[in-house]
C-alpha cells in the first residue's frame, strides 16, 4: 500500500509505503515501511536493527509514539480517517441501530451526517 498526503498545493508533502506478510502461523510482519516527507526519507525499514531482531516487524513504526516523533503529524492525519462498511438495509430500516454510535456498518449514517458541520458535510 502506497499513499501520499497532501495538499493542492503540496500533494506529495508525504509518502507512506506498507508491505506486509503473513506466516504460517498467522502472524502479519513487515516487509517494507517508508515514510518519506517532501523529499527527504525518515524511515525505510527493515532495518539492520529489524534484521537482528525480527519481532520488531510486529509492528510499524508509525503506531509507536516512541519511534514516530518526526513523522507523527502523519500518524495523526490516519488516525482520523474512518472505514464505514455502509450496509444499505441498516440505513433503511433505522430502529435497527438506535441509539448506536459509530456503527461501522453506519446504521448510524445519516444521524452523523445530520451531526457533521455544514462545511464537513459539503466537503
């Protein structure tokens, strides 16, 4: 997974790159974390560090608060962002889901919709 984030006049002020894996016994490792901001590299990994401790690959620097420090404006900007999985009958048939929030089946949907702000909603 690749991503860039930005803005119009910037749209590549940051790039984020994820590989990963799964062994055989289910566990998800890296094969590749970059993090590049404008045009210098923060992180590329594995890293040596990676390479003489595998169990590092557990996890992505990026939700490590201690490791993320010049790049943590990123992982603050993915922290917001927000998966709904919208499952049309949820939205149709209300009763369903009151008195849920953040239903990521968005049974709550238009209720937040009605919550958002005018200039959220228009965006």
């Amino acid at each position: 997974m690749l991503v860039r984030v930005g803005t119009d006049e910037a749209p590549d002020e940051w790039t984020y790159e994820l590989r990963f894996n799964q062994e055989q016994q289910r566990r998800v490792t890296l094969t590749r974390e970059f993090v590049a901001h404008r045009d210098r590299t923060l992180l590329d990994r594995p890293d040596e560090e990676d390479r003489h401790d595998p169990q590092r690959l557990t996890q992505t620097h990026l939700e490590q608060i201690n490791v993320n420090r010049e790049f943590r404006a990123l992982a603050e900007f993915f922290s917001e962002v927000k998966y709904l999985h919208v499952v049309p009958q949820l939205i149709r048939e209300p009763d369903r889901s009151t008195g849920k929030r953040d239903d990521p089946y968005g049974g709550d949907f238009l209720e937040e919709v009605a919550r958002a702000s005018e200039k959220t909603r228009d965006e």
